[in-house]
C-alpha cells in the first residue's frame, strides 16, 4: 500500500485493499462468484490498524505535492540537484547495468521537493520537503547508508511499514549513520530543514 501511494501518478485502489482483501492472490476474480471475490466487511473491524494506516498514508500523499507531480522526472541535474535519484543500499548511485539485474531486491529512491516543474493553481511555484524511500523486497533486512551528498543533512524517519505505521516521535538519521529496513518493507525518511 504504501509503495503504491507514494508513487506518481493516480493510485489505482481495488474496493477492500485498504482491509487487506487479498483475493487469494487472485488477480481476474470476476468470473468467481465465491469468497475469493465476495466482500467480507468484517475485515474492517479485523484489520483496523491497516485502515488507520491506509488513511494515514492517503493525507500524507494529500499533503506532499513531491508524491503527485504532473509532469515526468527528467533525472538529470538540474543547477546542481536533480528532481530524483536511484540509489544502492550502500549509497551509491545506480549504474545503467544495475537497471538490468534481475534478482535486485532493494533500492533507495530520493524525491526533490524543489523541483516540481507544475505551477499550482493559481500559476504560483510549487515546493515540498525532500525524501528518501528506501524498499527492501528481500526477505531479510538490509542496512541502507545515506548517499554521501545526503549525508550531511539530518534525516527524520516518517514511515517504517515494518508495523506498519507513521513514526510519531520522528527518528533522526545523519551522516554515516546506517538505516535498518526489515525484509518486505518501505522506510520513508523526510529531510529536516
């Protein structure tokens, strides 16, 4: 949930994702006409964690404009900062050739708020706190490190979906200081400014 809510472009939900229906893992129920496409509306009472969660995870996106921009990502610098970065858990930036590996199972992402290219309604600059979004799909945890361009700045962490929940208390990460993020979770850190 949260790796599709924070992603650009519209957020496609099906009915009951936010109570964690998972269909059975089926994904064209339409010709069933059993419980794997049935609702089950006790999974709201059942899962009201995740429903907070979901909600949370909706105004956050509602609050930062960096997670719904109008127009692609270049990727490039632009004077001196680009508008999105593609990191390895060790910091590194990712090289064309590691785009092609097939078995990666982790990445760190760092969005811009400075760089929103869509003017806001009434034509004025648009601007957002930066983030970092470290995914880890591997079954194991994995140690991401700050990229070193980021590693002077002080990092709070927002999101950790190893719960899943909203950090209240926002933990905060600086320089070489390493992030542990659980097997089949997102950690989402917002730059203090």
């Amino acid at each position: 949930m949260t790796t599709l809510m924070l992603s650009q472009g519209i957020p496609m939900l099906l009915g009951g994702d936010e109570l964690g229906r998972t269909q059975g893992g089926n994904n064209n129920p339409y010709c069933q006409d059993n419980e794997i496409s049935w609702f089950d509306w006790e999974l709201q009472q059942a899962n009201e964690d995740l429903v907070n969660f979901c909600r949370e995870l909706v105004f956050f996106r509602r609050q930062h404009p960096v997670f719904r921009r109008r127009k692609w990502f270049q990727g490039q610098a632009i004077r001196g900062v680009a508008d999105i970065g593609w990191y390895n858990p060790d910091g590194s930036e990712m090289t064309p050739e590691q785009w092609d590996i097939g078995y990666t199972k982790s990445i760190a992402v760092f969005l811009n708020g400075n760089k929103i290219p869509s003017p806001g309604p009434q034509g004025q600059k648009i601007s957002d706190d930066d983030f970092l979004l470290f995914f880890n799909a591997h079954w194991e945890t994995i140690e991401f490190a700050l990229p070193a361009n980021f590693q002077n700045h002080e990092w709070a962490m927002v999101i950790d979906t190893e719960e899943p929940r909203f950090i209240q208390d926002e933990r905060l990460v600086t320089g070489e200081q390493s992030i542990p993020v659980v097997g089949r979770s997102v950690v989402v850190l917002r730059r203090v400014p």
